[in-house]
C-alpha cells in the first residue's frame, strides 16, 4: 500500500487522461480516485489493455489509490437476469481493479430509482442488495479493501444505513456525496454525516446550485463548506475526501479553499 492520506483527486479531472490525472494528484499531494475506467463503450474489448495501461502510469506514483466502481446503467436487483447478470460482472470487475491497483477502498452507487414509489419495489430493491453484498463483501474482508456504497438519488441515508446496517461488515462502509445530497436531498449533508456517524468511510466533494450535477469548484454552489467540515470535527470524523470536480481550474482553486478551512479549523487533512 502506498502513502496513506485522506485527500484524493478523481481522475474524471482529465476525463480518459488517466496519466495527466495522476501528475495533478502528485503535484497537489493527494491520493487519486480512478474513476470512468476506460470507455464504457470499449469496455469488454478493451478491458485487459486498460488495466495494463494504468498499472504502468501508477508505477510510479507514491501515494494511496481508490478506485470509483463501474456504475452506469447497472442494478445488481433488476428482475431481468441479464441485466442483473451483467451488473454484478462490472461489480466483480471493480473489485479485480482494486486488486491489481492495490487500492485501499472501492466506491458503489446502488442505482436506486426513486421515482418508483412503490413499497413492494423498494422492499425487494433492498433486499436484493442485501443478498448481493452478504456474498460480495467477503472478497473484501478477505484482502482488507475497504467498500462504501455511495448515495445518488436517495432523499435520505435510510437505505444505504439501513443496507449497511443489515449486512454488518467492518469492510462495508458508506461514502457521502454532498453534491448529490445537494441535488437530490433537501436533508443538509451535515445531517447525513450525523445519521451515519462511524459509518462514514469517503466522501465526494463538489458544488452545485442544486439544478444540475455539475460538479463544479466548491466555491460555486449553495452548498456550506465550512459547515459540512466543523461536523466532521465536532463528530471526531476522518474520511477520505475526493474532490470530485471536473475542471482543473476549479479543482485547484476548491482544494486552495479546502486547505484554508482546514487551517482554520484546525483540522489536519494531509
């Protein structure tokens, strides 16, 4: 394992340039969050010639690596069996990643739909999820990779901490996603941290207005920094931080904010 922090950058900073990626985290001395590996639409051709490529790019690199699971149009609880079949073979592909990367923790969405709202849809939803992760979380017991199921849609942290709650596993945390809270939640992310309490493992940092999933510098949104970092103090909570933002610009200015807070918080993030 390589240097352990609790600041990370997202690859998705340089799109499919993982090794520009990579310099920028090196540069800023954070730990890096691959994310969008490879092209979905090259995946299955491509997969073992990504793999390659960006073990070579994180020969170098010295410091921690988590790695954002594949997540786009899966759902591991879907009632049609392909469907259902082929999202737990990109699960089990993360988990390959994170082995070959050597990285220290796994980020999951659980692609809820939350404009269903039928009971019986929600019920069985959750517990197909729990009968996937009973089974799934045991490779990460087994390696010490730590997996944290992060929120998208959900208005609230009553089924991620009600799933997590359920399977019961050291190696099963959950990350927060404040932008997403901000888009989706009218609950403020000081208040999931509070509803999570030791649970929470990573989290996402970005900003928005709350109109559409921009991911934009944390300087420009509704969101209160300032507010989500003194509850991770008051709390006594550490979880690694990506910022998960998409410009370099933004980025680079939102962690130049981020440090300051911390200083006057008195918070060490490294």
């Amino acid at each position: 394992m390589n240097k352990k922090l609790h600041r990370f950058i997202s690859s998705t900073v340089s799109y499919h340039d993982f090794k520009e990626a990579v310099n920028i985290a090196s540069n800023l001395g954070c730990g890096i969050e691959i994310s969008r590996f490879g092209r979905l639409a090259d995946i299955e051709n491509d997969f073992e010639k990504n793999k390659k490529e960006y073990k070579a790019i994180l020969a170098d690199f010295d410091n921690e690596v988590t790695l954002h699971g594949f997540f786009s149009n899966l759902n591991i609880a879907a009632k049609d069996p392909l469907i259902s079949d082929i999202s737990k073979k990109r699960y089990y592909q993360s988990l390959e990643l994170a082995i070959e990367f050597d990285v220290s923790t796994v980020v999951f969405h659980t692609c809820y739909n939350n404009l269903l709202k039928h009971k019986q849809y929600q019920q069985m939803f959750f517990l197909k999820n729990i009968e996937f992760y009973n089974e799934f979380i045991k490779n990460f017991e087994e390696l010490g990779i730590m997996a944290t199921i992060e929120n998208i849609h959900e208005p609230n942290a009553e089924f991620i901490r009600n799933l997590v709650a359920a399977v019961n596993s050291p190696n099963l945390g959950v990350t927060i996603d404040i932008g997403h809270c901000n888009l989706h939640s009218e609950i403020k992310p000081s208040d999931w941290i509070k509803e999570y309490g030791i649970m929470l493992k990573h989290m996402h940092f970005h900003n928005n207005f709350k109109d559409e999933d921009s991911h934009s510098s944390l300087l420009r949104g509704s969101l209160n920094i300032k507010e989500i970092l003194t509850t991770l103090k008051d709390m006594q909570l550490y979880p690694q931080i990506t910022f998960e933002i998409f410009d370099k610009a933004d980025l680079l200015e939102s962690v130049e904010y981020f440090n300051a807070l911390c200083n006057e918080l008195g918070i060490t993030y490294r």
